[in-house]
C-alpha cells in the first residue's frame, strides 16, 4: 500500500513539475507547444528558435475575435531568444496573442508584429488589440510591439495587469479610439524603461487611453500623432502617474477631462500642439519642464533643452540624448530611480536629469576668466592720455597696487586701467621699470588716445590771459581772431587775443 501512495505521488509531482519545451522554428509546433502548456497546471517554458520567425497564417481561436495562437489559458513563460511572431502578408486578419482571465503570461526578448484585430458586430472586444488582448496577468520584457493594426486599438488593450519593462512600442495605428494601447477601468498597467514611439503615423488618435491605472516610468514618449489621454468613468478611476517621463515630437503630451494625472520630474519637449490640455486634477511634483507653457510647470526654450533625436543612446530602447548645458540636466528635485532608461546610474552629479535619460558628460566647469591686471612697481601717476608728460595727471598708484587693463595704445607703451582713487579711466606706462602685466594681456585692444589738451596760453599785458578766438576771413580778404567764435564758425582755427 505504501509503495502505491509514493507511487501516486511520484506521479503527480511530475504532473505538478515545470516543464520546458523546445519549440522548432515552425507555427505548427508554437501552436502545438502553447496548447500543451495550456492543458499542464504548472507554469511552463517555452523556448523559441533563436531569431525564428513564426509566420502565422490562419485563424487558430476565434475567442473574443479571431486569434493567430491558442488563448493563453495557464502560467505560461515564452522567450523569444530574439524570434519575431508575426501574421503572414495577405492572410485572414487575426490579433496575436489573448491572454485568459485566470492566466500569467510573460514575453521575453521577441517581436510581435502585423496582428490586425477585425471588427465582429457581435463581440465589441473582436477589434481591440492588434497585438496583444489581456484579461490576465501579462509581463512583457525587452520585446518589440510593432506594426500592429486594429478597428479600435492597434496594440496592447489590458483588462487585468500589465507590466512592459524595457520594451518598444512603435508603428501601430488603428481606425479610431487609439493607436497604441487602452487600459481599461479595471485595468492596472505599469511601464518603465520603455519607449512609446511613431504610432498613428497612418490614422491620427491617442497614443494612449487610461480608465483605469496606469504608470509610466523612465520611459520616453515621441514622434506619436497623438497624446495621453485619461479619463475616469463608472468603470475607472483615471489615474495617470508619469515620472522622469521624456515627452518629444508628439502632436500632443497628455490631455484629460476627468480623473487624476500626477507628473514628476517630467520632460514635455516641443511638440506639433500644445503639450498639455488637462481640466481636471493635475499634481505637480519635482521639477518639471515644459517648452509651451501648457503644462503650467517651468517653461523653458526649446533651444535651451538640447535635446538630441531618438537614437540608440544605449540600453534596450531609444532615447532623446540631453545635449551638454541642457535646462533639464541636474534640475530634478526628490528622490530619484537609481537607473535612468538606459539602465545608467543616477545621479551621475550633484543631482539627477528631468525626463528618462541621465546625462553621463561631466559637467563642464566654466573656467575663471583670466583678466589682465596691471600692478605698479613704483609710485607712478596716472594720467588722462597715454603719455609720460602731456596728459595731466588725474590718480596715482603705491607699489603693488592693482588694476585691471581695459586696453593697450597704438604705440604699446601705455595700458588703460580705472585709476584706485577716482575710479576713471587713466594710463600707465609698461615697463619693467614702472609696472608689470599679469593674466591674459594678448588680446587686448587697441585704444584711440583721447584728444591732446590745448596749451596754457601766458597771460597778457594786463595780467589777464588772453582770450580764446577763432581765426575768421574778412569782407577784405584778411584774417582777423574774434573773440568769442561767431556761430557757424568751427574751433578748427584757433587764435588768441591779446
């Protein structure tokens, strides 16, 4: 009897154990293998071909739509070991995946590709979610989604739990409602490490609907014909959370009637409309910037973000790289991730970078300008022009003393300074003699000197000194000095009179 009761359970540990199931570059052994892991109470693996593409071309289930795979109905791991699933060209149209309400799913490293969800009058949920159709739990890592179509949702509709890690979602698009993905009112989705990028490049509609909870983090948003949009109803609650999000090249950032959106340390670059047009509750954390004024946050020039272009920055997905001196590097207030998108550590100096990407250049410390300074050798006087005797005397200089040089004479003799006791302009001989220069005197400029003053006139006969004329012509041809000059008559001739 004993040997019979470890018999049975023998037998059912394995039925309970993990298996893992190769699966030959072939639709007919994914569809063969998914169906043996559905039927399996454990959670199974399925390794796929490395870099296989599994061509579907035929309805396989016609749950809630027509489907190219079996409905995920256990737990069930999938690695794509860099495999693409894709819908075959010109075959009957048929979204990709479904995942069942009592189902845990993961995707890791694939692509899902050319799902294209149709319209059946009969069921409403038949042309939503190109790619992917989730009432479970769903986990999608380091994957592409892309080129995806749909009547409503071109990509991911989620109806239970989702979760996208370091994952492209790109060129999907659908007839209406929105391109890339719809959370539903009892949906909760969390994104991080991801890039949201060019869906609805063929229809015009959100990127993103939210009834439910969604957020999004480290992720970039950009190059989408669409926005965010979140709204509560009787279904969901609306909550949008965005933090270190990068938004860039949208028609639009995030717009909501209704619900609850909180942004922080958010990065709301140009885009073809106005980035924000929320009418509901907007929570503001952190440091967050705008380009617009939309959004009601900082608002700062687009020139002044730096931002570079999508482009692999490194890391799994695309990002926009901030350029050096960009307004959003160490602006961010609070506590940070400890990772940026691209999986590099923040912050890399004395605070972390608004938006999903950490800007890894030093920051480059600007230099002290190096002034040219003057310090006298000798008592030396400071005169109005750059000469030793003709120009009078108008501050003085001790041994030591300082003072920055403003410009250099014609001759290279005398350097203009601001005189220590009166503060004005002055010159100072150069010379190892008088004074010497310190600091960057190579480029000084060249000063015009100021005009020589006149010379003191001796006095006259009676003591007085003579009077300043003009030389004037004469109705007889003579030249006679009149005192004052009569008007019209410039003091280019001077004269005096006795």
């Amino acid at each position: 009897m004993k040997k019979i009761i470890v018999l049975v359970l023998l037998a059912l540990a394995l039925l309970l154990s993990a298996c893992t199931y190769n699966v030959a570059c072939d639709p007919l052994d994914l569809i063969d293998k998914i169906n043996k892991a559905n039927q399996a109470p454990s959670s199974d693996t399925l390794e796929l071909a490395q870099g296989c593409t599994y061509e579907l071309s035929w309805i396989e289930d016609m749950t809630n739509g027509n489907n190219g795979l079996p409905v995920i109905g256990s737990d069930m791991i999938i690695n794509g070991n860099g495999a693409t699933i894709r819908r075959a060209e010109n075959s009957d149209h048929f979204r990709i995946f479904q995942v069942g309400s009592k189902s845990n799913l993961t995707l890791n490293a694939m692509t899902i590709r050319k799902g294209y969800a149709d319209g059946d009058e009969n069921n409403y949920q038949s042309d939503r979610g190109g790619a992917i159709l989730n009432f479970g739990v769903l986990t999608v890592n380091s994957s592409l989604i892309t080129d995806n179509y749909a009547g409503f949702v071109g990509g991911i509709v989620n109806a239970g739990t989702a979760n996208i890690n370091r994952t492209t979602i790109s060129h999907n698009n659908a007839d209406s409602l929105t391109n890339g993905i719809l959370n539903l009112g009892e949906g909760v989705m969390d994104i991080q490490h991801s890039t949201i990028s060019e869906n609805g490049l063929i229809t015009f509609g959100d990127i993103i609907l939210n009834i439910g909870t969604l957020s999004i983090v480290n992720s970039t948003i950009s190059g989408n014909s669409g926005g965010i949009d979140n709204d509560s109803d009787s279904t969901g609650p609306g909550l949008l959370n965005l933090e270190y999000v990068t938004f860039s090249e949208n028609s639009a950032a995030i717009g909501s009637a209704s619900g609850t959106i909180t942004i922080r340390n958010t990065l709301f670059g140009p885009h073809d409309y106005q980035a924000c047009n929320v009418s509901t509750t907007l929570i503001k954390q952190g440091m967050n910037i705008d380009t617009d004024g939309s959004c009601n946050v900082t608002t700062v020039s687009t020139n002044s973000l730096k931002l570079g272009p999508l482009f692999n920055n490194g890391g799994k997905t695309r990002t926009h790289k901030l350029g050096q001196g960009s307004a959003a590097i160490d602006a961010a207030t609070g506590q940070c991730p400890v990772n940026d998108q691209r999986g590099v550590h923040r912050p890399q100096n004395a605070a972390c970078d608004v938006g999903s990407f950490e800007n890894e250049d030093p920051v480059l410390q600007k230099a002290p300008e190096q002034k040219c300074k003057y310090i006298s050798l000798v008592n030396l006087f400071c005169r109005l022009g750059p000469s030793s005797i003709d120009y009078p005397e108008t501050d003085s200089f001790v041994p030591g003393q300082e003072s920055e040089v403003f410009g250099i004479s014609p001759d290279g003799n005398f350097v203009q300074v601001i005189g220590p006791v009166n503060e004005q302009p002055c010159y100072l001989p150069i010379g190892e003699e008088f004074g010497e220069l310190t600091g960057v005197c190579d480029d000084l400029p060249e000063l015009e000197p100021p005009p020589m003053p006149r010379p003191t006139e001796e006095p006259g006969d009676d003591g007085e000194p003579p009077k300043q004329g003009c030389t004037v012509l004469q109705d007889d041809g003579s030249l006679k000095c009149v005192s004052p000059c009569p008007a019209g008559v410039g003091p280019g001739d001077p004269c005096t009179i006795p």
